[in-house]
C-alpha cells in the first residue's frame, strides 16, 4: 500500500487567524502524555468518531450543554432551565418524574442559557473560550513543576489540530519560555498544518488504530490512509514520535493487526519512532458520552481484565522479538534505556 498520499479534500492551513479556541478541560500535574510532570490541555472537536473514545464531549467543535441526570433537584423545587428555554420558544429540554434528564439535540439550537440557569450541577457546559494568553496563564503556574520533573505542556483533545493556529501561536509561546512541549494527535489533517506546528513541537503522539482501512473506517468513521501519511511524513521529519495502539475487543485485538502494524513500523518507518505504546479498552467516556445523549455503542464491552493484560503482554513480546520498542502502558521507560 502507498502511505505517501496526500489528501487535499480537508481543511486548508490557509484560514482566518485564531487567538482563541474551545477547552473541554484542562488537567494539571498529570504525568501519562508526555514526559515529567504536565499540564494537558483538550481541545474540542474531532474528525473521528471512535466507537471507544474516551473524551466524546470533545467530538464537536463548539460548547455543548451536558446533562447529569442524577444531579437535577426537580422542576418543582427548581425549573428555571424550563423557564428560559421556553422564553426561547424551544422545549429541548425532556423531563422525566419532575427532572431534567436529556435535550432533544433536535430541538435545541445551543444557546446555553439553560446552563447558566442550573445550581444543581444537572446541566454541564462542555467547553470553554480560550484565548491564547488565558491558556498561557493556566500553563505558566505550574513553571515550577516542569523545571523539576522535565514536564511540560501537552496539546491533547478530540483533534487539537482542528484549531491549529491557536495552537501554533500557544506552542510558540511555550517554546519561548523554554517549556516542553507535547502534541497529542490521530494526524487526520492537512499534511501542510503538520509543517506549521512541528517547528514549535518537541514531542509528537499518535495511534495506530487498526491497519485495514476498511475496519478503520467502520469504528472510526474515517479510513486510515491520511493518518499513516503522516505518521510517515513526522518520520521523515525526524521528529520525536510514541505511538499508542489501543487494543479494543472485537476491532484489532489479533495478531494480525499486530503484525500488519509491525511490518509498517519495521518497513515505512524504519523503526525509528521511540516508543510504541499498547493500551488497555477502558470505556471511560461512557458517562459524558451518556450526558450528550451519544449512542453507547462499544460502551457495554466487557473483557477479562486479567486475560486481556495477558493478550497485550503477548502482543508487546511479539513486536519486541522483532526489535521493536514496545511496551504496555504509557510509561516511557523504554526511552531511557
């Protein structure tokens, strides 16, 4: 197969400036995406739809309202979510024995006052307007820790390239004041953008979900010949790559995906990315996923913990025997030796 394609059929680099973009969340003093201790910051909107995906609240773009059933007090004690979402002539809100428990996401054209009308917590708003210097502010107070444990800050989300030039000039700004930098990506964007970034970037992650661009396709929604394009092109670039491989029951937990994996990381990579990293199925989106009113789909998976640790150990030795740097988990020990 000829990964060096190019697709043209996405979003331009050459867009309108962007000092701003949206956050799902922002985790200090986490330690699993990068090196030393870090500040990782999840950007909305993606181009996939992984059915396991773990950050669903990152899917869309723009801010969307969320709803934790559990938490709602009831429309008689409360209700002034009913009430300005009525003033807007919309009845997106659904209620069940008194309290809110979804939005009608037909209904509902996000306006997100109801948000801002809940005390309980019931209503959530997923994602924040950043501006550059806002997301600055949040990584410069924890300097200190990055000093010390070699951290830094990561870029992570749903696509944090979808919003590239927010990211570019925050990257920037990082690399000015000597901070680590991390990007954390699934590289289904615009080779071009790859070149804007990489200067500003000291350490690039992606995944290799599944080789076969047809399953890719049907649990992700997207084929997988763009995203191994560029994992080549980082390559090529020389610049610093981990690779994770997710192992998911039913979508790339055989040997042959480990193998077809192998011989791309072997052959089209030279085996020069420094980690492959392979990961455990944990369905820990099904909540916010829930709150979204999104469909479960692999949410209700269940596996042997104990086998399943086994199955990835056996997969790890498989790529090892053939000399290539994999381990399970997203520690970085294999670097450092």
């Amino acid at each position: 197969m000829n990964y060096n394609i190019i697709i043209d059929n996405i979003d331009s680099p050459v867009e309108s400036s962007e000092n701003h973009a949206y956050m799902a969340n922002i985790q200090r003093f986490t330690i699993h995406d990068g090196p030393g201790i870090r500040t990782e910051l999840f950007l909305k909107g993606c181009p996939l739809r992984c059915e396991w995906c773990s950050n669903p609240e990152c899917y869309e773009r723009f801010p969307q309202v969320g709803v934790f059933a559990k938490k709602c007090i009831g429309v008689e004690k409360c209700g002034y979510c009913l009430k300005v979402c009525a003033k807007q002539d919309r009845k997106a809100l659904e209620v069940v024995d008194g309290k809110i428990i979804r939005i009608n996401r037909d209904v509902c054209d996000n306006c997100l006052l109801c948000e801002q009308e809940c005390t309980s917590g019931n209503l959530t708003l997923w994602g924040k307007k950043m501006t550059v210097e806002d997301a600055m502010e949040v990584v410069r107070r924890d300097r200190a820790f990055y000093d010390r444990s070699g951290g830094g800050v990561t870029l992570s989300g749903g696509e944090p390239l979808l919003q590239w030039r927010f990211c570019k000039d925050l990257l920037k700004l990082c690399k000015a004041e000597g901070i680590n930098t991390c990007l954390e990506s699934a590289l289904h964007v615009n080779p071009k953008i790859l070149d804007e970034v990489a200067p500003y970037i000291d350490l690039f992650i992606t995944d290799i979900k599944q080789m076969d661009s047809g399953i890719h396709k049907k649990f992700t929604g997207v084929g997988n010949e763009l995203i191994l394009s560029n994992i080549k092109k980082l390559v090529d670039m020389e610049m610093p790559l981990i690779i994770r491989m997710p192992i998911i029951p039913g979508f790339n937990d055989n040997t042959e995906h480990i193998d077809n994996a192998s011989d791309f990381i072997l052959n089209n990579l030279n085996n020069k990315p420094k980690l492959i990293q392979m990961l455990r199925y944990r369905p820990l989106g099904e909540e916010k996923a829930k709150t979204l009113g999104l469909p479960e789909l692999m949410m209700n998976t269940e596996v042997d913990r104990e086998e399943f640790e086994k199955l990835i150990i056996g997969f790890v030795k498989r790529m090892n025997d053939k000399g290539i740097p994999a381990i399970a988990g997203t520690s970085e020990k294999k670097e450092s030796q």
